[in-house]
C-alpha cells in the first residue's frame, strides 16, 4: 500500500497536475488532497467545509479552490482577502520525507 502510495507521490511531483487526491489512490484511507502551488505541496481535507462533500472535481487557481457543489470558494492559506470562515487549514509537506503518510495511514 505505502509503495503505491509513495510511487504516485512521485509521479505527482513530476507532474504537472495541480492536485492529488490521496483517498483515490489510498483504497480511501487517507482522506486528503495534495496540492502543488508555488512548489510547496499543501495537504488539506478532502471534504468541503461548507457540506462536507469531495473538493476533488473543484477547480484549484493559485491559492484557491472553488467547490464544484455550490461554489463556495476557499483558501488553502491564511490571507487577508480571504474570511477566516473560509481558510481551510493545511499542512506544508516535505516530499522528501513520507513519515506523514504512515501518520495519515493510521488516522
Ligand atoms: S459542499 Fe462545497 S460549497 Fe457546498
């Protein structure tokens, strides 16, 4: 599990996608989002804060996610356009280090 994982990893960082979305690719064990902006790789919570539904199918533009369900449009960092309702937090990761996906593993 935790090569396959690692080795979409991978992929993903090549790549020029914008997003992972980690349950597809974890058997739905780890429910989050990758995101690559400013080569930084953001994981945030896969659900919408708004209703709780996959941010999977919204559009990613710079630090923004708008959620294809009912357009609620979130940040994924802290600014000072964006209400705090709508920051979602994140976690920066290394990908160098896959510790964090072990962590999520057993959440
Ligand atoms: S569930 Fe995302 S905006 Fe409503």
């Amino acid at each position: 599990m935790i090569e396959t994982i690692i080795n979409n990893l991978n992929n993903f960082f090549e790549s020029n996608n914008v997003f992972l979305d980690l349950c597809r690719i974890s058997d739905n064990k780890i429910n989050k989002i990758l995101i690559k902006y400013n080569n930084k790789f953001y994981l945030i919570d896969r659900r919408c804060p708004h209703f709780g539904l996959p941010l999977t199918s919204s559009s990613f533009i710079d630090n923004y996610i708008t959620c294809k369900w009912h357009g609620c449009r979130f940040s994924f960092i802290p600014d000072n356009a964006t209400p705090k309702e709508n920051i979602i937090k994140s976690v920066i990761i290394d990908k160098e280090d896959t510790s964090w996906i072990e962590n999520e593993l057993q959440n």
